[in-house]
C-alpha cells in the first residue's frame, strides 16, 4: 500500500512572517497527524523560519530547486547539502515553471534528481503536456519522454525514494484541473512506463503525485483515483484552511 503525500509549492510567495503565520495555522491541525505525508515546500529564504517551526511535527520539509552540484563558482544557487543542514527531506524538480522559464531540460532534472537523491533527498520529480502538446494528441510521447529522461540510471531503491508529480501545465494555476479520468490515465501510463524501466513491483511502489489546480472541492475525487498517490499543491497550499482539508482529502 503507498501512503499518500501530500506537498504544498509555496513558489515565490510568503516572506518569513507570513510563513510563521500559515506554519502555525498548518501546525494546529497536522501537528501530529499520520493519516498522509504532508510536506511544506517554502522559498529558500523561509525555509530555515519554517525547519524550526516544523520540528518535532509530522510536518515534514522540502525545497523547490537545488543546484546538481556539491559546491562551487555557481552564483545564486542552492546544493542540495545546504538543504539537508536545514532539515529538508523533499526537493521538487523539474516544475513546468523550471522548465519554461529557466530552460530545465530532462538531462538537466536527471542531474539534479541524482544529487539529491545521492544526498538522501526525496526528489519529487514533475512532468506534463502543454495544452498544445495533449491537442497534437503528443501526451503518451511527451510523458514518457520526460520520466525515461528525468529518471534516467537510478537504482531500484533510488526510484521507490523518488515521487513523481504529474502536472498538466495546462492545469497549473489556471483553475482548469484534469478530471479524475484524465489524470488516472496519465498516472497508470507513468506507472506503466516505471514497470518498463524496472518491473511492476517496483512501479506498484512509487508514489505519483497530480498536481494542476487542486482544491478542497476536487481533491477526495482525484485522490481516490487508483494510481493518484496525493497531490503537489500550489495556490491551495498558501491557505491554512484549503491546505488542511486537501490533506484531509488524501486520508
Ligand atoms: C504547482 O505549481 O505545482 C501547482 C500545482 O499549482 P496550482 O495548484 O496553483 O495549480
């Protein structure tokens, strides 16, 4: 059985005071919850305010970026070291925003997903269509394009570490959401191509995330898709109240 997890994409919102607030509205009511994996991914500058608050909690942490190498000459970069020394488990990787506005390819994420997981980071890796790309009826070439690529040469253990977020970029801050039938779709064709790359053990273990305008009013039927194993949440996540029951959602 995977547990679900469920992560909030702060992306380039909350300064450290307005992160303590959500952190502590989030803190009243997942504290001590065990029903799903709930991880909150800040921008860098919130992420130490946001260790500290979260500590002790079953609210674990993640980054949004990191840099593929250990150190060096990389200016405004973050290495994946740096985010272990503050308490951060997750890494998301390869967002569309990544891709489409600071030219991540696929080799690039691979670099990046081997790093992190080299420094015992879970990458939660994204992949999905343009809308362009699902009417040119490209999503089964693009999808798989992405997950052979991203995850290219990990072991068996490093890709049941990984998760794997399927986000439409159609569907990403737009209030268009994927109907629970489009999404499941492209969740099994992930898995599927997981069981081509490894076996169907293996991609029966690996969590697959959607993500694309979820709210509290479509998550439990998202989430209650078979291969939907929770959700990467974005303008949701900025909310206390729509955070929580989304997460409520998953159990
Ligand atoms: C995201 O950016 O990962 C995302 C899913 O955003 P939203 O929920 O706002 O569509």
């Amino acid at each position: 059985m995977r547990k679900k997890i469920v992560a909030g994409n702060w992306k380039m919102n909350m300064t450290t005071e307005e992160a303590t607030s959500l952190v502590n509205g989030l803190k009243a009511e997942l504290a001590i919850f065990r029903g799903a994996d709930v991880v909150v991914c800040p921008p860098f500058t919130a992420i130490s305010t946001v260790s500290a608050l979260v500590q002790g909690t079953h609210i674990d942490l993640g980054a949004q970026n990191m840099h593929w190498e250990k150190s060096g000459a990389y200016t405004g970069e973050i290495s994946a070291a740096m985010l272990r020394e503050l308490y951060c488990h997750y890494v998301i990787l390869g967002h569309s925003e990544r891709r489409t506005y600071f030219g991540e390819t696929d080799e690039i994420v691979n670099r990046k997903v081997k790093a992190a997981l080299a420094a015992t980071l879970h990458p939660i890796v994204c992949v999905g269509e343009t809308l362009a790309q699902r009417e040119a009826g490209e999503v089964e070439t693009v999808i798989t394009t992405q997950v052979r690529g991203s995850l290219a040469g990990l072991s068996q253990k490093e890709i049941l570490d990984s998760v794997i977020a399927y986000e439409p970029v159609w569907a990403i801050g737009t209030g268009k959401t994927a109907t629970s039938a489009q999404a499941q779709e492209v969740h099994a064709l992930i898995r599927k191509t997981l069981a081509s790359m490894y076996d169907a053990a293996i991609a029966d273990g690996v969590r697959i995330q959607y993500g694309g305008s979820v709210k509290p009013g479509n998550a439990k039927e998202l989430f209650s898709m078979p291969d939907i194993d929770g959700g990467l949440i974005g303008g949701a996540a900025l909310d206390a109240k729509s955070f929580i029951d989304i997460v409520r959602a998953a159990v």
